[in-house]
C-alpha cells in the first residue's frame, strides 16, 4: 500500500533526555513545544496526530497549507501555537479538546496554529526515509513554500551546547539533537534522535483526584507496567477542579490496591492521559511536579512504567 494512500504512519521517536553536547556527526534543532503531527499534502491537507486521528477539524487556519508545497508529500513535524512569540501549549491543549465549532473557529482567528515541519518521507511516489538525514532536510527545504501557517524547522550543525543556551535564554522547551546520517524508522526509538530539555516530562493515566482544603486539588497518577496499573503518586500544582468534575468516576480503586493516604480519592475510570513536568532526579521520583494538562494523542496503555 502506498504511504500516501493509507495514511497511517506512526512517527518515529526520539530517545530520552541528555545532557547537552558539540559534535560534528550531529545537527541540532530547537525543541518546540506542541503536538506531534504527520501532514499529508496533496490535492488537500491532511493532519494526523501519533494516534493517527484528525486534527485539521481543530486547526481549520491550516486548510490550506497544501498549496504552499511543490509536490505531493508527506512531512513530519509539530503543530503550534504561538503567543508572544513562544509556542505556548496549554492554547493548543485546549484547541485540541475543544469540540464546539464556534469556540475552535474563534479561537483560529485569536491565536493561529503553525505547522512546522522538521523531516519529509515522501515526495511524489518514492519514499524517502531510508536517505540520510541531511539529504531529507535539503529536499523538505526546496519543496516547502513557507508562509506564517507553515514553516521549515532550522538546524545548527555541531554546536548543541550553544543552541541549548540559547533556548534557556527565550524560554524555550529544548533542544532535539539529530545524527547527520540517520535513517527514518516507523514508530522506533533510537539513539540517533536524542533531546535535551531544562525540565523532564512524563505522560500519565489520570486514576482520581482528592479535593483537599481551600478548593485545593490533588491528582493521583497511574502508568502501566505491562498490562497492571501502577500508582505513581500525584502532582497538585496546575491542577484545577473544574477540568475533573466532570469526569466519569467509579466506585473503586483503579489499583489492586488502594494506595496509602488515597482512601478519600474520588476514582475515575482510567481512561485520561495528562502530563506531568518535573524536576529530574537520580531517585526516579517526581520531583516539583507541575500540570500541564490532559493529552488525547496517547493511549492510556502507552503510559508505561519507565524502565530503569
């Protein structure tokens, strides 16, 4: 089947965090912080998340993007939204679990998204993600005509320690470091594409909340070692009550086992993904948790335990 037609590429993925480092093999790239999404650009626009759903519906500002490219493809890249001239993720979050037309509408014309595309896999009929690297970056370069809804991510070659400076500088999320020649695999996490960020981030399953005093709210947290839900504590900064009370509960620990201090938790059917952004530390734990909100890109199951 040919890619274009089926339509379902899983991206690749990239490595966990590391510290920064200067090395001629290697490109670097600002890390921005926004969807993941694949783009198929032919006769229309097709947006497609990791989980292979639709996403043009909420960014209908993106509708015609196909017309700025030269040829038929398929790029990879991240959906954003800028405020202030910094990607600002809880904008789009919340364009992303909007369903009322009229609100996604207004909220196109108050904050437009941008798709930024930092790999191509396809042009014409040939598929190109067994060509190295820097090959692929000079044919998403000549095919991409940018305008403000679609731009082309810019690299720096060898100094990966300078650009991280300088998105601390502008607050920005990180840095993805990238080896010259490496191919594009489906779906795989290898050490060809690494990222370094000033904080870590993890995807959880959101198993309850305990309402506490003065309004406060604690979200307790699960991910999944196999196919057994596993507590993995809470976080309660960022965590407002109104984005929970309305979620399905249940009668019963999501657990084999309550956890300790979580016997006045309110339960909810394990069916929530949120992100949690974190201090990182050498004892695994979440350290100065923040909620950044809930994620529908990711399926519960996907949250697994890291392994370490």
């Amino acid at each position: 089947m040919d890619l274009f037609e089926e339509k379902n590429i899983k991206p690749m993925l990239i490595s966990e965090m590391t510290e920064p480092f200067n090395d001629p093999d290697w490109i670097y790239e600002l890390k921005l912080d926004g969807i993941r999404c694949i783009a198929y650009l032919g006769e229309d626009t097709e947006l497609r998340n990791k989980r292979n759903d639709r996403l043009l519906p909420k960014v209908p500002e993106l509708t015609d993007i196909y017309k700025h490219v030269k040829d038929r493809c398929i790029l990879d890249g991240e959906l954003v939204i800028l405020k202030n001239g910094v990607p600002d993720f809880f904008e789009l979050q919340k364009r992303a679990l909007t369903t009322n037309r009229f609100k996604i509408q207004l909220s196109s014309e108050q904050f437009p998204a941008c798709f930024v595309a930092y790999d191509i896999l396809y042009r014409k009929d040939t598929q190109l993600t067994n060509l190295p690297l820097l090959d692929r970056k000079a044919i998403l370069s000549d095919i991409v005509i940018e305008y403000p809804q679609l731009a082309v991510s810019r690299y720096l070659p060898e100094k990966g320690i300078e650009l991280f400076a300088v998105a601390k500088q502008q607050s920005l999320e990180g840095v993805v470091a990238k080896r010259n020649n490496s191919k594009y695999y489906f779906d795989k996490r290898t050490k060809d594409w690494i990222k370094f960020k000033f904080l870590a981030d993890q995807d959880f399953v959101v198993c309850g909340y305990i309402v506490k005093e003065k309004g406060i709210t604690s979200v307790v947290l699960g991910q999944y070692k196999g196919s057994e839900l596993i507590y993995q504590g809470h976080v309660t900064f960022g965590v407002k009550y109104g984005d929970l009370k309305n979620q399905e509960t249940i009668d019963h620990s999501p657990f084999k086992v309550t956890p300790p201090g979580n016997e006045n938790a309110v339960w909810l059917d394990p069916e929530l993904v949120c992100i949690v952004q974190y201090m990182p530390n050498d004892k695994g734990t979440l350290r100065q948790p923040v909620f950044r909100g809930f994620r529908n890109d990711k399926e519960p199951l996907d949250c697994q335990v890291a392994i370490t």
